[in-house]
C-alpha cells in the first residue's frame, strides 16, 4: 500500500478535496501507522508554543557580538603570527645572500649571473623536451593551449583547496 500521498496531506496541512477527505478518513482507518501520524500531527497543533524568557534576544545578541569579536581577534593574531614567521623564515633563507652582498657585491652579481645562466639554459633543455612531448600528444594542438590547460588545471585545484577548507568547518551553535 502507498502511504506517500496520505502522509503529504497529513503533514503539509493542505486543504483537501472532499474525495481526497473521503480517501484519507478510509485509509486511516484502515492504517495504524497513518492514524498514529495523524495523532502526533493534532497533538503537536495543540500544543502550545514556548515564549522566550525576557532579554533572550539581548543576551544572544551580546553572546553573538562577543564571539564575532573574539574570532577577529583570533583572526588578527593568526595572520600577525604568520606574517612575523614568514618574515622571519624569508630573513633566515636571505641572511647568507645579504651576508654577500654586504661583504662583495661583486660575488652576489657573479653568482647570481651564473645563477641566471644556468637557469635559462636549464628551461632550454625542458622546452625542448616538452617539443619532444608535444609531438608526441595531438599535433593539432598548439603548445600554448596546453600551457592553458595546465595552468587552468592549477587554479582549478586551488579554487578546490580553498573551497574544501571554507565549507568543511563544523558550524558553532550560539
């Protein structure tokens, strides 16, 4: 037997035809699970609400204030906290490259050429064997489209992450 229909018009309070009426007093009467819902769905109308106690909208406002104040602190010290750390790691990363150049600002400009040289010729050998692998992929395709795709893929997984993190917090109660 469906109850699906009865069960609507017992908890949605619709207004009913008088063959839908006529339907519905037969199917409770024949259906316990059905009557019974429709018991709890009286008692609860004739239940009288609960008022709140006086000041309970004062008092969860200020509850609300004091947690929004206290998680901008929260959020304030975070960032000072990481800001100082990064700093700080950037600092103790640079503090040789500094040590050069306040000692022979000739060293830093030699090695950072040799640096620079060897960093380019380093992206010349990966070009040619991302044209190795271009080849091989579709042809049809020019090479900046990948570099569309790949860096399109990039922010996908970021938009991803921060997504993850923004909606998988548990919500507080008040």
């Amino acid at each position: 037997m469906d109850h699906r229909p009865f069960e609507d018009w017992l908890v949605d309070n619709q207004t009913l035809t008088v063959d839908q009426k006529r339907q519905l007093k037969a199917h409770l009467q024949e259906c316990s699970s059905c009557a019974s819902l429709a018991e709890v769905n009286l008692a609860l109308k004739s239940v009288r609400l609960a008022e709140p106690e006086a000041g309970f909208v004062d008092r969860f406002q200020l509850r609300l204030t004091a947690r929004k104040t206290a998680q901008r602190r929260r959020n304030f010290w975070g960032f000072f906290i990481l800001t100082v750390s990064v700093c700080g790691l950037f600092s103790w990363v640079t503090w040789p490259v500094l040590q050069d150049l306040v000692q022979s600002p000739v060293n830093l400009l030699t090695t950072s050429f040799s640096s620079l040289v060897s960093f380019w010729a380093s992206l010349q050998a990966i070009l040619r064997a991302g044209m190795v692998l271009f080849k091989v992929v579709p042809g049809f395709v020019p090479a900046y489209i990948w570099a569309v795709i790949l860096f399109a893929g990039g922010a996908w997984s970021v938009v991803w992450v921060a997504s993850l993190i923004k909606f998988t917090k548990y919500p507080q109660g008040v």
